[in-house]
C-alpha cells in the first residue's frame, strides 16, 4: 500500500511561482511512476505530467510543459510540482498519483494509476 498527501496550494496572482509537495509513505519502493493531474471545476481531471520513479524519464502535458518541473528527493519520499508563471486557467484542484505497474510510456490517464492524494487547491488569480 502507498500513502500519498498533497500539499502547498493557495492562491496566488498571475504570473507568480508555487511549488507542490506530495508526500509518499507505507511502500514507495512499489512505485513505479509518479504523475499530477488537475481537475477544476466542471471538468474532467487533466494530466499534467508524471515521472518514472526510479529514473529521469518525465512527461508533460502540453499545457504544463515550459512552466512546470516534476522533481523528487534523494530519499523517494516527496515528489514537486513546480509551478512557474501560472495563469488563471492553472486553477484547480491538484491531485498527485502512484502507479505501481512497470509500463514501457508514461501512463497519462487517472484510470492508469492506483494511488491518490488527496488533492490541494491552486487558485490563480488575474
């Protein structure tokens, strides 16, 4: 089993920079990849980009790519999501996930992954 909890959300203008933390307890080493998505309100949740656990193959959504940088610590407990020159259509709901099955891509849909956080709320304002 692996625990996840999402944090560091809150509002912040346009243009600003925020970075997301998402702690990983209980088995982390049956991690696979790590992903974000977002979902605001009304809408589908949105892949925003994921990281395979153990090495630097990291995909963006097209959306997230050039502002947004996936990272982890040395000790594989805590995974960002940088956040640069964010924009009011940013806002939403984050959610960090797990997946724990070897793939050959970057699973890219919330149905691939097993674990979730709870979500962290990022309000971006114009």
């Amino acid at each position: 089993q692996v625990q996840l909890v999402a944090s560091g959300g809150r509002l912040v203008q346009a243009g600003a920079s925020l970075r997301l933390s998402c702690a990983v307890a209980g088995r982390p080493s049956s991690i696979y990849t790590m992903g974000w998505f977002r979902q605001a309100p009304g809408k589908e949740r949105e892949f925003v980009g994921a990281r395979q656990w153990s090495d630097n193959i990291i995909y963006y959504a097209d959306s997230a790519r050039g502002r947004f940088t996936i990272s982890r610590d040395n000790a594989k407990t805590t995974v960002y999501l940088q956040m640069n020159n964010l924009k009011p259509e940013d806002t939403a709901v984050y959610y960090c996930a797990a997946d724990s099955r070897t793939r050959v891509t970057i699973p890219t849909t919330p149905a691939e992954y097993d674990y979730w956080g709870q979500g962290t709320q990022v309000t971006v304002a114009s």
